[in-house]
C-alpha cells in the first residue's frame, strides 16, 4: 500500500507528488494533533472530576484522545486549520466556564467540555463561512444593493 502511495508522490505536481499526498498528510496529521490535544483535555477534566485518583484521569485522557483523534482526522478532509481548533477549542473552554460559574453552580460541570467540541468545531469550519459572508456583503455593498439604513 505504501507503495502505491509513495508512487504518486513523484515529480510530477509542484505540490508534491501526482495528487499532492504531501499536502494531504500534512493535513491529516496536523488535524489529528490537534484534535488529539483536545481530547486530552477534555479526557483530563472528565478523570478529575471524578475525583478518584491518578488512574481515571490518565485512562480518560487516553480515551478522549483515542477518539478525538479520529474527529480530527474526518475533519481534515473538510478544513486545514488546525491552530484555529485549538484556539477555538479553549476559547470554548473559557465560554463553558463563564457560563457554568454566571449560572451559579458550584463547581464547572460538563458545559465546559461541551463548549469546548463546539469552539474547537467552529474553529475549524467556522472560519471560511465568516470570510464568504464579509466577501457577499462587501461584493453586494459595492454594487450598490445593500444601502446603510438611516436612524436604526
């Protein structure tokens, strides 16, 4: 199989190789690093909440990365951006945070770990959507069909 792959990866594209396999390993391993780091901290902070020791910590941690790593590879195919998971993963972290102490609970919950797939999800997809719609509007503000609205 690997040679099959190792095939492809000739001189023929400036991209490195037939269909640019370079690249594309440089995605999926990127992607899956990133989202491998995620599903540490969310395997951490499921193993300390139970508060039972060392070893739920460490089993968690190995079971949040076991499956966010696959995440990270499925989501390498949609988006290349793995530094904008990360950030939007803690910046999700810190919206769990900010809501789970603003509702009064005592200790953060698991809105934290939620709020954490989320921003890590929108930083990796959310990014082109932003760019398309400032793209539209400013295209649509240039043409003249989108006017200022007076005293709103």
């Amino acid at each position: 199989m690997f040679a099959a792959i190792r095939m492809f990866d000739g001189p023929c594209n400036a991209q490195g190789g037939f269909f640019g396999w370079r690249r594309i390993k440089r995605r999926l391993v990127s992607m899956a690093v990133a989202w491998l780091f995620l599903g540490a901290v969310t395997g951490i902070h499921i193993g300390w909440r139970l508060n039972e020791g060392v070893l739920p910590i460490v089993s968690n941690a190995i079971a949040g990365m076991t499956v966010f790593s696959l995440i990270g590879v499925l989501m390498s195919f949609f988006a290349d951006r793995a530094e904008e998971s990360i950030i939007g993963g803690l910046c999700g972290m810190l919206v769990g945070i900010a809501t789970s102490t603003w509702e009064g609970a005592g200790e953060p919950g698991y809105a934290i770990n939620l709020c954490l797939i989320a921003g890590a999800l929108i930083g990796a997809t959310g990014w082109p959507w932003v760019y398309i719609i400032v793209k539209v509007v400013s295209w649509r503000r240039a043409r003249g069909n989108i006017r200022p609205q007076a005293g709103v």
